[in-house]
C-alpha cells in the first residue's frame, strides 16, 4: 500500500503548484509549476524526492512559466493534454493513468477555461482542478477559447459526480480557504447551485 506525500506550494500571485510523491519510491510529480522554481528545488532536495514528471493542468502561461527549469534541472518529462498548444513530452487525455510510484493520478478532462484543460485526481482522494473549479467559484470563460457551456458539461457531468468527500486543490488561491471538499464545495459554492446551463451561465456574470 502506497504512502502518498502531498505538498501545497503558493505561487507568484494567487497561482499554487503541487508535488505528489510516494513515499517509499521517493518518486515525485510537480504540477503547475509556476515562478517558485526554487522552492519547489528546495522541497525535493530536503525530501530526497525524485522528480519524475511535470503536468500542466492547462497551458497558460502561469501554469507552466516553471517546466523549462525544473525539466532540465532533473530530467523530467513533462506532461500536458493532447490539444495543449505547449511542447510537451507526454500527451494525455480523459482516463488516462499517470503512475507516480504506487501513487495513481488520473487524468480528467475538462475543457472550457481552455480547450486544454484537465483535473486529476490522486488516489481517488485528491482532485487538483487547475483552473475549472475554485474554491467558491469556477474558472472564467471571457478569454477566447473558453466556452461556458463546455465548462458547465466539464463540472456538472464529470467532477461533481465524483463522492461528496473528494478533496479540492485549485490553481489559484481565491477563495476563502486553500482547498475544499466537492461536498462543501456543493454546499457552498454559488455557481454550483444552477439547476441549468441558463441558471449556470447567469450565476457566472456575478462571481
């Protein structure tokens, strides 16, 4: 049975960066790296980490500012969804297993914030959203390339049929907390609520 190690890592700005780890391998991921290169060094030398990957939730610009960096400081590969507009290493889509150790990431995908983007979900027990879902909020779709009924499709027939007790990470501190539960999350999270694409859509103009 694998020990899963997890680290929350605030980025420039609001952006946060993760690394996932198993503990018996030492083998390690970093996802979203963003200007804070050197502490996440810093985190895998003082956690004798093996850096095996490096996954962009979606491919803007402050998700991935950091992969160039770490990719030729530890030879990783890096990983991003196959409609991603970066150079990558790996390319993934929906159901696809990125094994970290015995640590198991499974790739969600969930365009609407970009036509790139993915969730992943960690040992069925972590899900890192990247930019689709916030805490008390979801990701803006203003910009060109992101659709508000894709994004509604993305969270209401994929990530909330996840169990109630499934953990959130998002890329971005916003909220009032640094994570959630998607329990809570449905509970409290006003753009949740819709009960339709058209509720949804008008929830968005206020959040």
């Amino acid at each position: 049975m694998n020990c899963l190690f997890f680290k929350q890592i605030k980025g420039e700005g609001s952006n946060f960066s993760y690394v996932i780890a198993d503990e018996g391998t030492r083998e390690a991921a970093v996802v979203d790296p963003d200007f804070n290169s050197n502490e996440i060094k810093s985190l895998l030398a003082d956690e004798t980490l093996k850096l095996l990957f490096i996954i962009n939730t979606h491919d803007h610009i402050d998700h991935i500012i950091g992969n160039d960096e770490l990719k030729v400081r530890f030879d990783a590969k890096t990983v991003a969804h196959r409609f991603s507009k970066i150079a990558t290493d790996v390319r993934v889509d929906e159901g696809d297993i990125i094994r970290v150790g015995s640590v198991s990431v499974k790739v969600v995908y969930t365009p609407g914030h970009s036509a790139d983007s993915i969730c992943l979900l960690v040992d069925d027990k972590k899900l890192l959203t990247g930019d689709i879902l916030l805490v008390g909020s979801v990701g803006t779709t203003a910009m060109l390339g992101r659709d508000s009924r894709i994004l509604y499709d993305s969270i209401f027939k994929k990530l909330l049929l996840l169990e109630d007790d499934v953990e959130i990470y998002p890329g971005h501190d916003r909220g009032e907390r640094p994570s959630s539960t998607l329990g809570e999350e449905k509970r409290s999270n006003k753009a949740l609520m819709a009960r339709s694409f058209e509720e949804f859509a008008e929830l968005m103009k206020h959040q």
